[in-house]
C-alpha cells in the first residue's frame, strides 16, 4: 500500500518514539518491532565503539590542527550506526558534514573520510566506489541529491534506495521542503532520517518547529513519519530497515525522526556554554547509547569482559592508524582546486594560470 493510498492517521508517527531497549538496557516491546538478532546486537555495539573511538581521536586532531575543523558526533552513535547498518547492498547514503561515524560505518576509511576536513582533496573519497554522497556542509542540500538518484535508479528499474541525514536544524530549510515534496510526488525510494540533537548550533528546537515531533512534519507531504528513541540502536535499525524496505518495494518515502543529543559543541570552534546548560548536557551523558546497548548484551550474555576488551582494542587500533596517517603534512597541487567544477574548461582556466604564475613568485617572497 502506497502513502497516496494511506489515511491520514496511518501517515502520522506513535504518540511515543519507537523503543526496543530502554535505558537501563532492558528489552521492552514496541508494537510492530522486533529486537534485531542477536548479530546484529553485536555489530551495533561493536560500530558504535568503534564510532566513538574514531570520534575522539579527530576531535584530538583537531586541537593538534591536524585538522581544520571537526564536528563531533558523540551521543549520535546509535542514530548513525543503526540507520547505517540498515541499509543494503545497492542502498546509497547521503551524509551531513557531522556523519563522520556513519561513513565509517559504511565502509569509507577513516582517513579518507577526514580528507575533507583535513582541507587535502575534494570529497576524500569516491563516492561511486561506496555509494554515499560527499559530506555535506550547506543545511538539506543532500537531501535533493539523494531524491534526485533515488529517482534516476527507480527509472532504470535498479534495486536501491537513499538514506539522507539531515539535522533539525536542516527541516526548517526550503531544500528539505523541496526535497520532502518532490520524493512524495515521484514516490522516490528515499529515507530521510533526521537526527533531531535538538540544538541547531545555538537555536534550540522549540525556537525552530512548533510541530509536535519533526517526524509530524511528514504528513503534510504525504508520507509516513516515524518517531524512534534515537538513543536507542536496536530500535533505529529496526525502524530504518521498515523503511528501506517499503522504499525499495516502491511505497514511496518516509521520514523517521531520531530523538537524540550533541554532547559535544557544534564543532571546535564553538563554546556550547554559551547557550546551553551544563545539568542538561549531564542528563543527556547518562543516556549514553554505548551504555545502554553494552547492557543489553551484556545481561543477554552476549558481551562479556573479554569480548568488550577485543572491541577496545580494534578501536584502538583504528585510532592508532589514523593518528599515524594524519601526522604527516599534507602536499596539496593548487591546480586542484579548479577540479571537478565544470565538464568543459571556462574562465576558471584562465584564473588556475593565473594563481600557476603568482606562487613561484610568492614563495620566492617567503
């Protein structure tokens, strides 16, 4: 059944977000969800520990300037994990500039989902070779790319489906909007998933939307909207694989929201203490996703002190190449930067001799 062919009722998210563990760890029910398997429990935990770890060697980049700038991710884990691990094999994904974690998740390397935070080459990665967008910087721009190919591969009859991040933030932007009503009216294979960390840099939600959720927002489009603890890993890769699933079986789009929060400020160069309390940041740390899913597992005797030590140590692993990676300098070809801009030279040529002529001079100065 399309959304088209859905009352309204049927388009409008739970009056409480979808929650397969609660935060002491302990399995609660949720009508229509299922705990994932017990493999996939594992993974989860195993990528979220591996996310934060990858998180908090960039942030120490950052202060070491190995990189230029660095937006952290820490409390997001089980939205980027979850929404990630759900996806398949043709799927695409469609990342923010804070989805380091995700990409990671998805298979891009490390280091070369820092590239373009490290200020070295383009995107850092082929995009072709992992089916994810480049990161995104400017508020719900990926999400028209991601109903664009959506579109273009239900066209050519392929098997696939888009997962787009968008923040909060980002559903108060006319690109969403645009994006939300063109994916419904072409009924494109999409998922949009909005981590909602409730801050969008300094404006807080309720200065953005007076919407009851953001996943609310999805029937004035015409598409289910799904409101899940975004807290909760299980739950976010149980809802998000409902999604792709009705997505690639051609119902059309969906929005789910993930109810999460920023630890950490809006990048390094932000003092979130200037709008936001610390009490309020305190609670959100004792909602760690990481926690919950641990105790899950672990009360479920699928995690024990020597298997959690053996994902420590992957992670540090991880941190250790990427350190090593990332400490050596940079050598950058100025001609680059008029890559990739044009399929057929223009005026930018003119200017990519122009800055070819003036460097050797400007560091013969030096």
């Amino acid at each position: 059944m399309t959304a088209t062919e859905l009352n309204p009722q049927q388009l409008l998210p739970g009056e409480a977000p979808v929650r397969l563990v609660d935060e002491s760890g302990t399995p609660v029910q949720a009508e229509g969800f299922e705990l994932p398997a017990s493999g996939v429990l594992r993974e989860l935990h195993r990528s979220m520990v591996l996310g934060r770890r990858f998180d908090r060697q960039a942030t120490a980049l950052t202060k070491q300037g190995r990189l230029a700038v660095y937006p952290s991710s820490a409390g997001q884990e089980a939205c980027q994990v979850g929404a990630v691990q759900a996806l398949g094999a043709g799927d695409w994904l469609f990342p923010t500039y804070r989805d380091s974690v995700a990409l990671v998740t998805h298979g891009v390397p490390p280091v070369e989902v820092l590239e373009l935070l490290r200020g070295g080459w383009h995107c850092g990665y082929d995009p072709y070779r992992y089916r994810a967008g480049p990161q995104c910087t400017p508020l719900a721009t990926n999400a028209l790319h991601a109903v664009g190919l959506a579109h273009a591969a239900r066209l050519r009859g392929e098997d696939a489906a888009a997962l787009v991040f968008v923040g909060d933030g980002a559903t108060s932007e006319g690109d969403a909007h645009e994006a939300f009503n063109f994916a419904a009216v072409w009924g494109a294979p999409v998922v949009f998933f909005v981590q909602n960390n409730q801050w969008a840099i300094s404006v807080p939600l309720d200065k953005q939307s007076k919407a009851p959720t953001l996943a609310h927002k999805a029937i004035g489009y015409g598409m289910p909207g799904h409101h899940v603890d975004g807290n909760d890993a299980a739950a976010v890769y149980a809802v998000t694989a409902r999604a792709l699933s009705e997505a690639r079986a051609g119902n059309g789009p969906s929005l789910v929201e993930g109810l999460t929060y920023r630890m950490d400020a809006h990048t390094n160069a932000d003092d979130a203490t200037r709008y936001r309390l610390g009490d309020e940041v305190d609670l959100w740390r004792e909602r760690d996703p990481l926690d919950r899913l641990a105790a899950l597992l672990r009360e479920s005797g699928l995690l024990d002190d020597a298997s959690a030590h053996a994902v420590d140590e992957e992670a540090e692993g991880l941190a250790a190449d990427v350190r090593a990676q990332l400490g050596t300098d940079v050598h950058l070809n100025p001609d680059e930067l008029f890559a990739h801009v044009h399929a057929e030279p223009t005026r930018l040529r003119e200017q990519a001799d122009l800055l070819a002529e003036e460097l050797p001079a400007e560091q013969e100065e030096i």
